[in-house]
C-alpha cells in the first residue's frame, strides 16, 4: 500500500476515526529516541528553573 493509498483511505473515515488515528500516531511517535530525549532535556530545563510564566510571555507580548 502506497502512502497516497493511505492518505486516500484516512480522508474517507469519519471525524471520530480520523481523530483515533491521529492519537495512535501520536503515541508511535513518543517512543521514539528522538521524542523521549528531548523530552527529557525540557523536563530538565523546568527543574532548573529556566521557563517562562504565562506573565511572564503576557509582559513580552506587551513589549512587542
């Protein structure tokens, strides 16, 4: 099956369907090496205290 044949196929199921796809896509893609490590990495930024606060980003947005 081509991937054309599958975009053909998803476009054809109902919104409900196409959303269980979407969320099974989803979590293929968190088991990735890729996903979990820079998961990790923003998991470790927020320990360390380098985030933004939602007031923070508003005064940001102010200064624009």
């Amino acid at each position: 099956m081509s991937v054309l044949e599958i975009k053909q196929g998803l476009s054809r199921l109902s919104a409900r369907q196409q959303r269980e796809v979407q969320l099974y896509l989803h979590q293929l893609k968190r088991r990735t090496p890729a996903w979990r490590k820079s998961a990790a990495k923003r998991l470790d930024e927020v320990r360390a205290g380098r985030f933004s606060t939602l007031k923070d980003l508003e005064a940001r947005l102010h200064r624009a």
